[in-house]
C-alpha cells in the first residue's frame, strides 16, 4: 500500500474505497434475493459507513484485529478465538478476513451471527435519547 499519512492522499483512499462499497451497495440493490429487504437503501449506507469506520487500513477487509478493536469500542471485549469463530461464521473467502459483501450479507441476511447482534444492538442503543440535566429527586416511597 502506498504512503498514506493523512491529508490529500487519506482522502482519495477515502473517496475510492467509498466508491467501491458504492458499488456493492448497486449490486444489492439490483439482486433480486435481497429486493424484499425493507428501507435496503437505507441499511446499505448505514453498513457502508460502519464498515468504512471500522476498516482502520482501508484495505477493504477487516481482519481480526480490526474486529477485535471494534468490540472492544463495542465494550464487548473478545479472545483471539471467539473473534476468529466470529469471522468464519460469515467468511466466505476462507482467508480469515471479512469482504464488505461478506459484511452486507451478514447484516442483511436471515443468519443471526454473533457479531450481527452485538452491531444491531449497538445501532439501538445509539438511537436512544438520553435524559438531559440532572436526574429527579427521589424519596425512599419511590425505591423499589
């Protein structure tokens, strides 16, 4: 991989690597199986933009020690086996790495993979608002 410290050079890798998973995301959208998948558009961009997030070399996999920093953001902190166990559940290269298609069949696919429902259930937790300002007064009749 060529030099590529930060700047002009960091954003055209962005800008490429998002142009291929753009076209990924085209394929899926065109695939007959995956037709019936309410607000596809939708969830393509939202995957393209967590796997872009955790694509830490650009390179267009992620390893497993990109998956294992992400759980561990996900504080859902793994051994070097269960990560392993977790890639080849949706491997389908048989290299030990997960390709954004890999990535896309997982989250929209029927299989529930481990990895799937800690990234759904994040995605849900994101979405909740928390309570704004300091907490209400409580007495002890209201304790549990």
């Amino acid at each position: 991989m060529s030099d590529v410290q930060g700047g002009k050079q960091y954003g055209e890798l962005k800008k490429k690597q998002e142009m291929i998973l753009d076209e990924v995301n085209q394929e899926f959208l065109t695939d007959e199986d995956y037709s019936e998948v309410e607000e596809l558009a939708d969830k393509l961009e939202s995957s393209k933009k967590t796997f872009m997030e955790m694509d830490e070399n650009n390179n267009g996999e992620l390893g497993m020690m990109e998956v294992k920093r992400m759980m561990e953001k996900l504080e859902q902190a793994k051994t070097h086996l269960e990560i392993k166990k977790m890639i080849a559940e949706v491997d389908s290269t048989g290299r030990g790495v997960i390709t954004y298609r890999d990535f896309l069949i997982m989250m929209l696919g029927a299989k529930s993979s481990v990895l799937k429902l800690i990234l759904m259930f994040e995605q849900k937790k994101k979405e909740k608002e928390r309570p704004k300002g300091p907490p209400p007064k409580r007495d002890l009749s209201s304790l549990p």
